[in-house]
C-alpha cells in the first residue's frame, strides 16, 4: 500500500461524513427540483411506470458501465482513467437516487387511493421500489467511500478488492432494479 494512504487514513472519515453530506444534499435538490420542474402525476387507479424510473435506470447502466471500466483501469494502473470512471460512477449514482426519489414521489402521489395502500398493488410496487432505494443509499454510500479512497491512493493493481466489491454491489442491485422493473410491467 502507498504510504499516502497511511497519511491520509485518520482524515477518510472526515471527508466521508462531509461527501455524504453534500452527496445526500445533491440528491434531495436534484429529487426537489424536479418535483418543482414536473409537478406530482394525476392520480390514477392503473399503476403506471414513472418516466423517471426510465432514466434512472438509464442512470444505473451508465453508472454500472463506468465502475466496470473503473475496475479495469486499476488492473492495469491507471490510475487518472481509475479515478475519472470512479468520479463518473459516482456522479450516476447521484443522479440515479436523485430522479428515483422524485420517481418514488411522483408514484405515490399518482395512487388514487393514497388512504389504504396497504389494500393495493400500488403500496406492493412502491414497497418493492423502496427498499431497493435503501439499499442503493448502501451502495451508493460503498461506492463514496472507494472513491475516495482511490483518490488517497489506496488501490492499485496490486489491491483493488474494494473496487471489485463496490462494482459487484451495483450490479447486483441493477438486477434486483431489472426485476422491479419486471413486477411493474406484470403489475400493469
């Protein structure tokens, strides 16, 4: 390991606490903004797949693309094409949390029947998107701290099991998101 990132090891979790605070602020702006931009859904009793859904998932395979080219480029040391494809993935990553939670609002607001969702395939769908958006704040957060700590040199050809976890993770959850998907289309 570099002696850079001995240096800078007692200084990552500050830096993480600020970059997921500024990570989480990105995202709830991005979500706020777009809620002012695009309004709430009319309500409807059909469940209907959010435009937003789309992009974000155009988002999620940018994203799952660019961590992929990262974990090659560390294979092979390099390491700015390393750190650009990691920032990269990360800015994805943003944008994803971003438009899904105003996907997530929008499909709340567009149930008719808002009272009882528990007695509706909407509250079912918006369950399954939910808790896929927690986990993707998990993984959202793994793939924070990686990039940060590719930019204190801490991985090189040599290690770069944190990138290889970080990838793995997103997609894996990309093909949870597939299967969202799937029951969204069954569902309608």
């Amino acid at each position: 390991m570099s002696s850079r990132w001995a240096e800078n090891q007692s200084m990552m979790a500050r830096r993480f606490f600020l970059a997921t605070i500024v990570q989480a602020a990105i995202c709830i702006g991005l979500s706020l903004l777009l809620a002012w931009i695009f309004k709430a859904p009319p309500p409807t009793d059909r469940i209907r797949l959010p435009m937003a859904f789309q992009f974000g998932t155009a988002c999620l395979l940018f994203g799952s693309w660019f961590l992929y080219i990262s974990l090659e480029h560390v294979k092979v040391e390099r390491q700015a094409d390393f750190r650009r494809s990691l920032l990269l993935a990360l800015v994805f990553a943003v944008l994803f949390v971003g438009v899904q939670s105003y996907g997530l609002w929008g499909f709340m607001h567009g149930t008719r029947d808002s009272q009882n969702p528990q007695l509706n395939t909407h509250g079912f769908v918006f369950m399954f998107a939910a808790l896929h958006a927690m986990h993707f704040l998990v993984a959202q957060s793994v793939l924070l701290w990686v990039t940060l700590a590719a930019y204190c040199d801490r991985y090189d050809h040599e290690y770069y099991f944190g990138v290889t976890f970080a990838a793995w993770f997103w997609h894996a959850l990309g093909i949870v998101w597939v299967a969202i998907l799937c029951v969204f289309s069954i569902a309608a």
